[in-house]
C-alpha cells in the first residue's frame, strides 16, 4: 500500500508539493567519499592529501585533482552545511534533495548504524529553515556493500521498509530512491540496485534518480528498460549528469538532442546537474572536460523551445568541499542567481526558468 499520496516526503515529514519553492533536485551534504580519494603520484604535491582545504593548496585541488586531498571529501561539518542552507534560504530557496546513500555516510564506512547521519541532516534542515529530501538506495561503485549474498527482492525489501518505516529508530523517512551508482561497465551487483530500486518504486510511488557515468550514455536505455519490465512510471525517474551528452567525442548537436529527447520522450526526466562546475577532471577512469554553463543555458532553452520545458532538472551535485562557499566555491545558491541570468542571456524567460527549478521537481517528489 502506498501511504502519503500526494505529498512530498522530507526529513521533517510529508509536506504539500506547493511547498518546496525553488528545489535543487541532486545535492549532497554530510557525506564520506573515501573511495574517490586519489593521492598525487607526484612526492611533492602528494603532501597537500594529508592538509585540510585552505587557500594555499586550492589552486591544487581546482586546476589538478580534486581528488588528492582528502580532507576535500570527508564532509561531516555541521556548522558548514547549516550555513550553506542559509545561504541558500535567503536567496530564495526552499528545499534540497540530498541524494546520499547510506553507503556513502561517515557511520556506514566505520561499520555503525546510519542513524546518527539522519538525525544530523533533519537538524540541519530545521537550523536551516529547508526542506531536505532524503534518500534510501545503494551506490555500488564505492565498493562499500557486499551484494553476493543479497537478491533483488532482498534488496527492493530492505528500500521497501526504509521508506515505510524511516532510517533504523530514527522514524525520519526518504522521498526518493537513488541515486543509484552505475559504473563505466554496469556490474551484476549495479543492475540488482537498478531492478530493486523499480520495485520499490512500484510498490511505494516514490521517485527514483540514478546516476549514470560521464561518457556511458549508451547505458540509458539499458537501464530505462528495467524500470519498463518492472512496471514502473517512467515519469518518476530522472537521469543524472546528462549535460554529459552535450560534450560527448564525435557527437553533432542532432545526435546530443536526439538522445536527451528520446530520454525525455519516454517519460524520463533529464537532470543537468553539474551546475557550475566547468572544470577539467581526472578520474582513475578516464578524463574529461565538463559542459561550460553556457552550453547548459542553451541547452535549456532549446529543450524549451522543442517542448520538453517539464522534463527539466537543475542542480549542482555539490559534495565536495571545495564546492561550498565558505571555501571560494558558489555551492546551493549559483542556479538560482547566476545560472537564472546566464539562462536569462540566451533566450529563457523567468516563468519558464521558474517553472523549472520548482515546478519539474514538486512533480517528480509528489508520492504518486
């Protein structure tokens, strides 16, 4: 029985759509990203992963390697996310999703209960004044979780009575299932998340994001056909990094669209949300140079333009440190102040942005 129909679920109860405001639908706050950590093969700047983030090894960590400090990735400061919020809340904003996965918290890595984690987001929400959407799935790429012994309907069980239930004793409850880890090559233990993630879907209305790799849009509509085969409305998924497809080798700008709408055109929501960041990255994997937000704004308004103004999402998938702007980075509040002129320049009207960043995520949250 799905319970909550037509509300939202956030970590400070179920609310009225109406009420979330501007909403970033892909962010992060405490959060435990050991398994990216990446020391510098260099003995000299192999130094700065042991600092704290400060302004001497910044031009480090934004010009060469996000990924060589450590204290970069280990964000359990409550004082910072609460100022963040803030922020966040005086420019007009009202809720964040924070799309953490248990596998990806402090307490999950040192073998405790997560708990302890919940408890700390939902007092940052009501320090803060948002709204903070929470979320239940695993993040298999970490290689945190042992799966060998887990079975799809094991896992759709444990998504089933996290979101009936709430976190451990916590009584504190997800809105929304992700975002589930995908890898270059998706691995058995990966599409065991992905179908699990469709059941409980099905089975509580509750939305899904997953997170599919920079370069691997040939995945899309692999993983678009679990969700079909079980039985789940497309129109409560959302693909993550999917501005990746506007920087793909080789690709004209038919073949960029052509994709997103075919997306798009099954229901999916296609979610831009590298907001801001236009760096360079290097990963054990591979490299790549990210969308500029020029290329994201136009975009945007030819998506509008096509028709696919409600299939839309904005975020920043801000987790690191470095991204906050208590140390230099433009964290929450980008997208709604300088993201919205950008938008602005190329031909996007307030209304349409509006009905983006609060309208397209109010849908997708709302229980159905």
């Amino acid at each position: 029985m799905k319970e909550n129909l037509g509300k939202v679920m956030t970590v400070q109860g179920p609310v009225e759509p109406k009420m979330l405001g501007h909403t970033l639908p892909h962010e992060h706050t405490l959060n435990w990203l050991n398994h990216y950590e990446m020391p510098d093969s260099d003995p000299e700047k192999r130094q700065y992963f042991e600092q704290p983030v400060t302004l001497d090894n910044l031009h480090y960590i934004l010009n060469e390697n996000f990924y060589g400090v450590r204290d970069n990735l280990l964000n359990y400061d409550d004082a910072l996310f609460v100022e963040e919020l803030r922020r966040f809340q005086k420019a007009g904003g009202g809720t964040v999703v924070d799309l953490t996965c248990d596998d990806n918290t402090k307490f999950y890595a040192e073998g405790k209960p997560t708990d302890e984690h919940w408890e700390r987001i939902k007092a940052l929400a009501e320090q803060s004044g948002i709204y903070i959407v929470g979320a239940v799935g695993h993040f298999p790429p970490n290689g945190k979780t042992d799966f060998s012994k887990q079975t799809v309907d094991d896992l759709a069980r444990q998504y089933i009575d996290i979101i009936r239930n709430g976190y451990g004793k916590t009584g504190i409850k997800p809105g929304i299932i992700g975002e589930i880890g995908t890898s270059d090559v998706i691995t058995d233990d990966e599409w065991k998340c992905l179908r699990a993630a469709a059941i409980a879907a099905k089975e509580t209305g509750l939305p899904v994001n997953v997170h599919v790799n920079v370069y691997q849009w040939r995945h899309d509509f692999k993983i678009l056909k679990v969700f079909e085969e079980e039985g789940m409305d497309l129109n409560k998924f959302a693909f993550s990094h999917r501005e990746a497809c506007l920087i793909q080798d080789n690709w004209s700008e038919s073949d960029a669209f052509g994709h997103l709408q075919a997306l798009m055109d099954k229901g999916a929501y296609i979610s831009f949300d590298g907001v801001g960041n236009m760096s360079y990255e290097k990963m054990t994997y591979g490299a790549w140079c990210n969308a500029s937000d020029k290329q994201r704004a136009q975009a945007v308004y030819k998506l509008i333009v096509r028709g696919y103004q409600d299939r839309i999402l904005l975020s920043h998938d801000s987790a690191e440190r470095h991204r906050f702007s208590t140390c230099g980075g433009y964290c929450y509040n980008h997208i709604i102040g300088r993201f919205r002129e950008i938008c602005n320049l190329v031909g996007v009207e307030n209304d349409e942005f509006d009905a983006i960043i609060k309208d397209n995520p109010q849908r997708l949250l709302t229980i159905e």
